[in-house]
C-alpha cells in the first residue's frame, strides 16, 4: 500500500468529534489540530501544603488517568486555591472526584493540542479576538514539536466560535 494511503487510511480513523488539520494532494497533512469540549471539574480549597495531594489521592486510587491538572492560588487572596482537571472518564473515577469534593465546572472549555509552529499562539489568539470573543483563561505548554492548550470561555456559544477560528488559524502559514 502507498504511503498516501496509509496516511489517508489513518486520517480517516482518528477523525471523530474533532478536527486533525487537511490532507494536501501528495498525501501530508497540513498542520494539525485537535479541537476537543471539555468538562474541567473543579475544586476550591484553602491555599496550604498537601491539599493538592489530598484531592488527587481518591482519583490515583480509582485509577483515574488525569491528563491535565491545574492548580492555583486566587491572586490576591493567599488563603485560597483551586484545583482543575480533566478527564473524569468513568463511573468509578466520577464517584472519586464526588467524594474529593470536585464538581464538574460550568466554564466552557476546549481542549487544543497540534504541531507547533513559531508564533501559532498569537495567530489562534488574534483569530479569536478579532471575532470580539473573550477567554476566561488559557494554559498551554510545548513539548517538543507538538502543543496542548486548555481555553475557557465566557459562553458556549464562545467556545464554539472559537473552535471554529482556532482550526482556521492553526491551518494559515505564516
């Protein structure tokens, strides 16, 4: 089987709810991305050593597979924190973020992983400021040659909007 048909034949398995980028003519894919909603659940607690720990703790025992974990303290308030994290997958992993106390969050989130490229976070950010669209906030990192950011918003129909600018401007070249 030619490489193009290997490529296409894997294009068309990992394309579900999301977006991977385009296959050109000869068989490469354009810059991809992954454009994913997401259920944060979430936890304020007080601002001192091991409450993270704490709270992560019934989902290790769980076996909760976490791939994002963002914890915090409130700017200008010491005394307290909160704990974000993502996916709560399963009956047994949602009953422990229950009982530590996590909630799922009311914040709509996407969650944004791709190739990176120099300067694709000021395309994505100026794509969805230009459409008047407001982040509550945003965390990314880069590992490598490939990047994951986790975008909140204002409202759901933000949070669509933007899914939609983030995959255009992950596609323009520079």
């Amino acid at each position: 089987m030619p490489v193009t048909a290997d490529i296409e034949e894997a294009h068309a398995q990992s394309y579900d709810a999301c977006h991977w980028g385009s296959l050109r003519k000869d068989g490469r894919l354009i810059m991809a991305v992954k454009v994913k909603r997401i259920t944060l659940w979430r936890k304020e607690l007080e601002n001192r050593a091991g409450t993270l720990a704490g709270t992560l703790e019934p989902l290790a025992k769980a076996g909760a597979d976490l791939q994002i974990v963002m914890g915090y303290r409130y700017p200008g308030d010491g005394a307290k924190a909160a704990v974000e994290l993502y996916p709560i997958g399963n009956k047994k992993a949602t009953q422990a973020a229950q009982g530590a106390g996590l909630m799922p969050s009311t914040i709509p989130a996407l969650l944004v992983e791709g190739d990176n490229r120099a300067a694709l976070g000021h395309g994505i950010s100026k794509a969805i400021a230009e459409a008047g669209v407001n982040l509550d906030f945003l965390v990314a990192q880069v590992i490598g040659r490939k990047y994951a950011a986790v975008i909140g918003f204002e409202n759901e129909a933000d949070a669509d909007n933007a899914a939609t600018l983030i995959k255009k401007a992950a596609q323009k070249r520079r």
